[in-house]
C-alpha cells in the first residue's frame, strides 16, 4: 500500500474507507475484465482451463513450495507423482533429473525478471494474465486471470483467482479445480529471515537464504517481502474449501511453521 493510501486510510473512518475501497476495487476489476475474457490469447487459456477441470478426480497432487526445507526433502520420491513448482524452481530441475508436471507463476517480478527461463519450459505453465507483457504464449501457456484484491477460493479457476499474497495459494486452486482429493505441501516453510513491511518490492543484496537456492533471488534480483498473515487467511480457505468437498491438504513440509493444515510425515507417503 502506497504511503499516501496508508495516510488516507488512517483518517477516513473505517465504514468509509471499506466503501471507498470497495468501488475502487470494482472500477478496477470492470476494467480489466474485457480483456481478461475476451482476448484471444485469453480465450485460448480458457478453453485449457476447460479441458483440465476435474481431470484428475480422486488422484493425489504435491505442491512445492521453495523454501530451505526443500534441501532437505528426498524429492526423487515424487518421480511419477504430479507435481506443481512454482516461480523459479525450475532452478532445481537439472539437479534432479526431472521437471515438475505444471509451473505456476503469477509474480510480476518472478515473470518479468525470469521470462527467458519460463519462456523455454516445456510443461503446461499456468501464468497470471499480467505476464503476457513479459512472456508470450506458447502450445503450453494458460493465462489466469488473477489479481490482488477481495479474498475467494476459485473452485473454477476459469474465473477470477484471488492470488492469497503467495503463488502456493494459486496451486491450491488450480489443484482443486483439476479435481486431486489429496494435496501435500512440501517446502513451505512458512517463515523468512529477512524482515520489514509486507509486500514491499526490495534488491537483493547477496545470495538468498530464504529459498532452497541461493541464486533463487540471488543477488540484484527484485522481490516483494512476505505478507505471511495474508497467507494464512488464504490458506484457511483453502482448508475450508477443500474438506467441504470431502478433500484434503497435508502439510509435510520438513520443520515447517505453517499450522493451518493436518501434519504428515513425508516418508510416511511413500
């Protein structure tokens, strides 16, 4: 939130501020919306979107997340499992011998800064509509349209897809609306060394000690700090959504500090 909003909303009473935001936000989604629907590049990915709804009915999914805990999680397990990474984990596809079977990156600056790399990958690839300045469309690309703003959980992600403040929340959405009854968290940690105001876009100023790789945002590279409250809102949506439907998320991320979802152990999967 930008310094001058921070100032209105601190003297605007609350009932106003929420109504004032309210139109704002509505403004905003009626403008994008035309060519988040209508758009050729658009109507392609929604018709991907189609083909995949409920296509793995009663399958189980594992959504990486990439924090350290990964170095320490045997993924040569989920060689054969369906498997969705996320922004710039294909950093660790060489090492393991094998790629995930989906990408998904709604970052501005994951997409803007990695778009050679995303470019070249050859699994269906699930990007935010905002990408398509950074990375045009290929046999394998969807386009989601997805945005910051006004909390749901997407049990049709041909629809507007509320982005939860982390790409994770994004998978869970996608993994619902694919149809997997069992979805395992693997490398979300869940908590970050470096500190300040949430969301707020900084430099890297040396090797990255809150991701599985130290080139993840390696030095010079942009990224936006963890909105952590944010997220745990979304997950307990995700939860929500999930066992409403008789699903379920696991968690066996290796020490990791989330506490909204059932805790398993990772070996006890295989």
């Amino acid at each position: 939130m930008s310094i001058v909003r921070q100032r209105i909303k601190r003297i605007l009473p609350r009932p106003l501020w929420m109504a004032g935001r309210e139109i704002w936000l509505g403004g905003k989604h009626l403008a994008a919306w035309p060519l988040a629907t209508l758009h050729p590049w658009r109507r392609v990915s929604l018709e991907r979107l189609g083909a995949l709804k409920d296509s793995h009915n009663g399958e189980r999914a594992f959504i990486l997340g990439n924090g350290p805990s990964l170095k320490h999680t045997d993924v040569s397990k989920l060689r054969g499992e369906q498997t969705f990474g996320m922004n710039r984990v294909f950093l660790a596809f060489e090492e393991w011998g094998f790629a995930t079977s989906y990408l998904v990156s709604v970052n501005d600056l994951v997409n803007e800064q990695s778009a050679e790399e995303i470019g070249r990958l050859k699994m269906p690839k699930f990007l935010s509509w905002r990408a398509r300045h950074f990375i045009e469309p290929d046999e394998h690309t969807s386009y989601l349209f997805s945005t910051y703003e006004r909390p749901t959980f997407a049990r049709d992600v041909r629809g507007r897809v509320w982005e939860g403040a982390t790409v994770t929340y994004v998978a869970l959405q996608l993994a619902y609306h694919m149809g997997f009854e069992t979805v395992v968290l693997i490398g979300v940690d869940h908590s970050f060394k470096a500190q300040g105001t949430p969301n707020t876009t900084v430099v890297s100023q040396g090797a990255d000690v809150d991701h599985f790789d130290a080139r993840y945002f390696g030095k010079g590279l942009r990224w936006q700090l963890p909105d952590l409250e944010v997220s745990e809102q979304a997950y307990q949506m995700a939860k929500q959504a999930f066992e409403s439907d008789g699903r379920r998320v696991l968690d066996a991320t290796i020490g990791g500090q989330l506490d909204v979802f059932d805790k398993v152990a990772y070996e006890d999967l295989f």
